[in-house]
C-alpha cells in the first residue's frame, strides 16, 4: 500500500498503530483516586466511572517527568504511559504513598493497538465484541472493559492520536498478534511509522522523549490543558502557579510548514527576525505529497503566520510558522 493510501485511509477510512509505544499500570486501594489527584496536576477526583483524562506527574521545579492518561475503573485507575515509562512511574509515585492506601504496578501483560479514522469503530466490530459499545460517541476517554469470543477480555478506550478520533484496543500480549491479523482482514490498514509520525507533528501532538521532557515546563510543549487550576497542591504546582500568574511563559510549542523539499533535523536551531537563537526542532517529518513538517520549542515573542529560518547542515531552510499549542490549553 502506497503512503498516500495510507494518509487517505487515515482521513477517511480505517488505519491502526500497532507499534509498542505504550505502557500500562494499574492503581489500587481506597485512596487510589485522591491520592492521584493530589499528587499529579489534573483532575482525578469526581470523574466517573468509565471517564478519563490526561494528567502529568511533574517534579518539585514543574518540570514534565511524564505524560499520563488516568482512566476510572470500579475498583482500580488504570494509567497509560509511554513505553518504557511503566515502571519509572509506578516507582516515582508509589513514593509518595507513604500514609495512604495506595498501590500502583505495571500490567506488563497488556498490549495494545491504536484503531483510527471515521470507520474505526466497524474495524473493531471485527473482533466480535458483542455488544459492541459505543465509544466513540462519548467524551474523549471514555473507556469500557469488553469481552470478545476470539481474543477474550479487552479494553477499549476513546482516543485521539494522529490528528484522528479512533479506540485504543488493550489486550493480552499473546492474543495480539491474532487480533491484528482479524483488523487487517477487516480491511483496516497498518499505519507505517514514518507517516504515523508526520501525521503527529502536523497534529501538533507532543511526544515522550521528544517534546516532552524532564527540563521543559507543561506550557512549553502544549500539555497545559492537563493543568488543573481549580484543586488544591499538587507536586510542581507553586512553579506552575508562578509562571500563570507573572505571565512568565517565554517559548511554547509550534508547527512549522517548511517552504521547500528539505526536511530539517531534530536540534536544528531556529532563527527568527531579530533573534538567532529563537527556537529549536523538536520533530520533523513529511506526508506523503505535502512539504515537510516540525515541531519546534520557539520564543513565544514569534508569532503564528511569521516566516523564520530553520539552521540546517550550513543552509537557512525558510518555513511559516502555522499554528501554535496555547500554553494554557
């Protein structure tokens, strides 16, 4: 299948991302839910059962440690992070749990698969789930604990990745090799990496490792909607609350259109008028057909529709800057 079919199918039909770049961990005990919300920065507390949201584990300076999605179950708060984070953060908050009935582990025998586009939905229908809810009617994280006859317990989660709607599908690492197979004979089609990955960055969506980082602030890389300014402390929030109230937010996260064919390198400095050193590329990649894409970190003094200069290999690659992630969501 051409790249071009692929983007198209994301856009209009069914793709799914079966790539392990995510990680599982679940949260027990009766304090499970206030104890996340006290501790991590968005809102735990009085979300309901088979709702979710984004929140961040951040240090004592503010700075972004990881990126979690905190999903309430009945008995349990189920956290997906990216890969390689699971037991790092499971570690960095079962410290915390000193006087509270906490108890937070890795679920290492989950994996899981991204099902995207308009017709995600009819690709799951696929693994015979039946009934099949509809999750993709609710709220972003809404989440359900499934039964299928092939694949047996599953757990479907309303996502959003690539700059497409779709469900996040968990299920036991043995069986997933089956249920990817079931998706492609469904006419569901696999989502290559590098198109994933431009697809992202045009999304203006951050990533572990990449834009996030454990010396860059939430305003920085557009995770301040996972900010919740309504509850009470949480690990980092004094810096948070410093920056919101002085204004003191001095780069945030932006999407660059490059004018030409030549796709810059992560690190490359960005330069804008009257600033050498305005910025720098965190991402960058190209879709099929279109010119190339990046992410950058860059000075918030330079405005979304500026023209700036991206410092690659000895040449000035010209791009617009195409739009911006708010610092505050």
């Amino acid at each position: 299948m051409s790249k071009t079919s692929e983007l198209q199918a994301l856009r209009e039909d069914a793709v799914f991302v079966d790539s392990e770049d995510r990680d599982f961990a679940c949260a027990t005990g009766n304090d499970r839910v206030s104890f996340l919300h006290r501790i991590t920065s968005g809102r735990i507390a009085g979300v309901a059962v088979g709702q979710g949201g984004r929140t961040l584990l951040l240090d004592a300076r503010g700075h972004v440690l990881s990126s979690l999605l905190a999903f309430v179950r009945a008995e349990s708060v189920r956290l997906v992070v990216a890969a390689g984070q699971g037991a790092h953060v499971a570690a960095a908050l079962a410290k915390y749990a000193i006087m509270d009935d906490f108890r937070i582990a890795p679920e290492a025998e989950l994996a899981s698969v991204a099902v995207l586009g308009p017709k995600a939905a009819s690709a799951v229908a696929a693994l015979d789930i039946a009934p099949l809810p509809d999750l993709a009617a609710t709220p972003l994280f809404g989440h359900r604990d499934v039964v299928s006859e092939r694949f047996g317990p599953l757990w479907l989660a309303h996502g959003r990745r690539c700059g497409a709607d779709g469900l996040c599908v968990a299920v036991n690492r043995e069986s997933r090799d089956g249920l990817v197979r079931a998706l492609l004979a469904a006419g569901a089609r696999r989502l290559s990496a590098d198109v994933a990955e431009a697809a992202r960055i045009a999304a203006l969506e951050p990533a572990a490792g990449k834009e996030i980082k454990p010396d860059r602030f939430p305003v920085e890389v557009g995770l301040g909607g996972a900010l919740d300014h309504g509850k009470g402390c949480y690990v980092g929030q004094e810096t948070i609350v410093r920056m919101r109230d002085r204004g003191a937010v001095r780069k945030r996260l932006v999407l660059l259109r490059l004018a030409g064919e030549d796709t810059p390198g992560v690190g490359d400095a960005v330069a804008a008028q009257g600033q050498l050193a305005a910025g720098q590329i965190t991402s960058a990649g190209c879709l099929p057909g279109e010119a190339p894409v990046a992410l950058a970190i860059l000075a918030s003094a330079v405005p979304v529709g500026a023209t700036v200069q991206v410092q690659h290999a000895g040449a000035a690659l010209p791009a617009q800057v195409a739009a911006e992630a708010p610092p505050w969501g």
